[in-house]
C-alpha cells in the first residue's frame, strides 16, 4: 500500500470527501439514538445520546482494524434452498428487521397518543436497555460506513481521522436534533418513516437485491423539502393569527 503524506493534495481530498460521507451516513444513527433515548427520563437522554454515538464511534474505528476481517464476511456461511447467506447478509437482515419492528411501534405509540402513558410501546425503558437497542443498530449502521470507507480508500489513517471528524460533528449536533425532532411531532413521524425505509433497505440488501442509495437520498431530501415547506407555512399562519389579534 503506497504511503500518503500529510501534504499530499489526494490525502485532503481523500478526507474531506470521506468526512463529509461519514456525516451523511451517519444522519441515520444520530436520529435513531434520539427517538430512543426520548423513552429516558429527561436526565438521563443526554448522557444516553453521547454513550450511544461514543460506542458507535468504538464501533467503527474496531471494524476499521478488522478491515481485512469485515470484507470477508461476504463469504457465505451457508445456504437455504439455493440462496447463500454470509455473516454481513444475516446482519443486515436482522438489523432491517429490527428497524422496521421498533419503527412500527413508535409510529403506533405517537399515533395512539403513548407516549405518556402507563403502558404500552410508549412507556419508559431502562438506560441499559435503551443502551443495548443503540449498540445493536451502531453494528449495522457501521457497515455502510465502513464499507464507503474502503472503497473510497485504502489507507487505514485517513479512514480513522474522517470516522473520528464525523463522529465529533454528530456529538455536538445530536442535542439540536433531538431537541428539534421533540419539538415538532410531523418531524418525528417523518423520521421513523425514514427508520421503516433504511430497515426495507438492509433486509433487501441482505437478500442481495440492492436498492440504490441515491433514490432513497432523494426520497429523504424531497419528504424533508416538503415538511419545511410545511413547517414554514404553518408558522407563518401563527404569525398572522398573532398580528390579528394584537390588531
């Protein structure tokens, strides 16, 4: 492997382009680590959030040392009527169908009005099991990073500063995500949906049949358009409605 220097203009590149994929991919992570940490009582969310992007973090930067270890676990472990599964197939499958599950209780929870209730999915969880649902989707969001990493580069040094970057930026940013998710419940509900169309995803991928990231891009970046769109006109109307009665 050909060594990068530090005042090499492809090692900058290589780091920029890669931090900025990292946060991208990441997003996903952050708002999961939110939604679940809202089951907390209030004092216990924050310190909930940062453990759960710190193991993320661990999480990462272990599957980077086993860089080799993870691009073998394509090979496939057994078969099943014909079709072979590998050790990433099963994680992935398991990770979308957990996603889908947990997202689809939420959804009942904020629909049927749970979420302060004495029983039911909205009901509160402890910090150790709020903490083991984070490590579990930590595991799978990680292998999309991981493997963008390894494609992007093969330099082990340049791949560990971007996942560290990223993570940095997803630490500060996780209390005003959270905070603005729990303050706007359309936004909340966009955001689980998001979490039901990533688990189709990784259960599809675990079947090999790969959707294109770019579509479901678009298909967040338009939902989120609309929703500012929305969030905008509805203020715009309180505004109105505040001038009118002050007039």
């Amino acid at each position: 492997m050909m060594e990068l220097s530090l005042m090499s203009p492809d090692f900058w590149a290589s780091l920029v382009t890669l931090t900025i994929l990292e946060i991208i991919l990441g997003i996903d992570n952050v708002i999961f680590i939110s939604i679940v940490a809202e089951r907390l009582p209030e004092g216990q969310r924050e310190r909930a959030r940062r453990i759960g992007l710190v193991l993320a973090l661990g999480v990462r930067l272990a599957l980077l040392a086993g860089a080799v270890w993870l691009i073998g676990l394509t090979a496939p472990l057994f078969e099943l009527y014909g079709f072979a599964l590998s050790a990433r197939d099963l994680i992935l499958l398991g990770g979308g169908l957990f996603l889908i599950v947990k997202g689809t209780k939420e959804i009942h929870s904020t629909v049927e009005g749970e979420d302060h209730g004495a029983g039911g999915a909205g009901k509160k969880v402890s910090f150790g099991n709020v903490i083991g649902q984070i490590i579990v989707l930590d595991i799978v969001f990680s292998f999309d990073s991981i493997v963008t990493a390894i494609g992007l580069t093969d330099h082990l040094p340049v791949m560990w500063i971007a996942v560290v970057l990223s993570m940095l930026v997803m630490l500060m940013a996780s209390k005003a995500v959270a905070a603005f998710i729990r303050g706007h419940p359309t936004v909340k509900m966009l955001a689980l949906s998001f979490l039901l169309l990533i688990g189709v995803a990784l259960v599809a991928d675990g079947m090999h049949f790969h959707i294109p990231r770019g579509y479901l891009y678009f298909a967040v970046a338009f939902s989120l358009g609309v929703e500012a769109l929305n969030l905008f006109a509805t203020r715009r109307r309180r505004e109105a409605a505040r001038l009118k009665r002050g007039g």
